[in-house]
C-alpha cells in the first residue's frame, strides 16, 4: 500500500507532523520549468488546435514563451486571454496586457494561499520596498 501526494509546493508536506512524515518516508520528486522551447511546442499546439488559423504567428508564441520563463500554466492563460482580447489577430500589444493580466492572477492566487501573517509582511515589504 501506498500514498502519492502531488501538490504545486512543498509546503503541505513540510506541514505534516513529524512522525506522520517519517511514517511516510516520502520520495520527493521536483519537477524543473519547462525550457523555452517547450514552452513554443506547448503555446504551438494549443495555437494550432484551439485558435482560428491566420489569429496568430509564431514570433507572437515566441514572445509570450519569452516572457514566462518556463511556466507553461500562466503561458497558456497568457496565450488564450490575448487571443479573447484580439479582434482578428494576436498582437504584441494583446500578449502584454494578457502577460500583465495573467501575472496578476496569478499573484493573487499565490498571496491568497498565505496566512494572514504572511499577507500582512507582504503588505509591509510592498509598501515600503525591499528589506
């Protein structure tokens, strides 16, 4: 018998018991950020099975694959939420504002998954810079 546990962090199995987690004697297994090529090959096949063809080029999929740096997942929302705000075309200027709105998402998921305490240092760096 056994237990697999996936989760995004190591935080929920940092946060187990100590005799819980070495009951469990996890094998963890890292997964690294996709390179920028795969994340072209990703933004490429979504592009070509899920968008109008002539919407889109590839120097649009290499920008947003440039400005991820290895996050498929907000490469993908980057990606669908130009091509909603596109008329005809994916722009430059529909990939920046669809990076910039998928950042922010993306921030809010990440700061709603602090404890209070955490959210209020947050707040304190952010109002008066860095430490």
């Amino acid at each position: 018998m056994g237990i697999i546990l996936i989760t995004y962090t190591r935080k929920e199995m940092l946060s187990l018991k100590y005799r819980l987690f070495e009951k469990l004697s996890p094998h963890i297994i890292a997964f690294r950020s996709y390179s920028l090529s795969e994340i072209l090959n990703i933004l490429r096949q979504r592009s070509e099975h899920g968008l109008i063809p002539g919407s889109w080029d590839e120097s649009v999929l290499e920008r947003i694959a440039e400005l991820l740096e290895g996050n498929a997942r907000i490469a993908i929302r980057t990606l669908r939420n130009a091509a909603i705000h596109a008329d005809n075309r994916i722009t430059e200027e529909h990939v920046v504002g669809a990076w910039r709105d998928a950042r922010k998402a993306e921030e809010f998921s990440l700061l709603y998954r602090l404890t209070a305490d955490h959210r209020r240092i947050y707040g304190i760096i952010e109002r008066h810079g860095e430490i």
